[in-house]
C-alpha cells in the first residue's frame, strides 16, 4: 500500500499545484485584459475613425464622379447638336447648289431648244 499512498501524495500535489497555477493564469489574465483595455478601445475608435474617413472620401469621389459624367453628357449632346445643325446646314447648301445647277441646266436646254426651233 505504500506504493498506491505515494501516487496518492504526486497527484494531490500536481493537483494542488496545478490549481495554484490555473489561478495565477487567471489573475495574471485578468491583469493583462485589464491593462489591453485602452489600447483595445483606442484601436476600436481608430478603425471606426478611419471607416467614418473613408466613407466621407468615397461620398466625395461618388460626387465628383457624378458630376464629371453630367459634364461629359453635356458636352456630348452639344457636340452632336453642333454636328447635325453644321450637317443639316451643309444638306441645306448642297440642295440649293443642286437646284442652281439644275436651274443653270434648263435654262441651258431651253436655250438650245429655242435655237433648235428657230
């Protein structure tokens, strides 16, 4: 029985000692939790900080995007009102050219038809 005493007696101290540890694990953890305290709530209001900043950047980059796209439309309708009102006017000026020339034509054929006939 001296053998099954003596196991008895290591494992109630490793008990023992390991519950004295577990306990100042703990203790020790509590302190440390305790002094990360500051350090977590500052890193917390950093990246809140940071994503509160990078929200109003991107609201602005949106902004500016939207405006750029509304100029570029703009300037795009005004280019294609120019464009149609230079080619409406050079359609304008390539019917009278022609109804000139065709006017110059009859006016040509009648001549020869007159000295045909007379």
């Amino acid at each position: 029985m001296g053998l099954m005493d003596t196991l008895r007696g290591w494992f109630g101290t490793a008990k023992e000692q390991g519950s004295e540890l577990a306990g100042k694990a703990k203790e020790q953890g509590a302190d440390l939790s305790e002094k990360a305290e500051p350090y977590v709530e500052k890193t917390k209001d950093f990246a809140q900080d940071t994503v509160d900043k990078a929200g109003a950047k991107l609201d602005d980059y949106k902004d500016k995007a939207a405006d750029t796209a509304d100029a570029v439309k703009e300037s795009a309708a005004d280019a294609a009102d120019a464009v149609a009102d230079k080619a409406s006017d050079a359609g304008d000026a390539a019917k009278e050219a022609a109804g000139d020339a065709a006017d110059a034509v009859g006016s040509v054929v009648d001549e020869a038809k007159d000295k045909m006939d007379g």
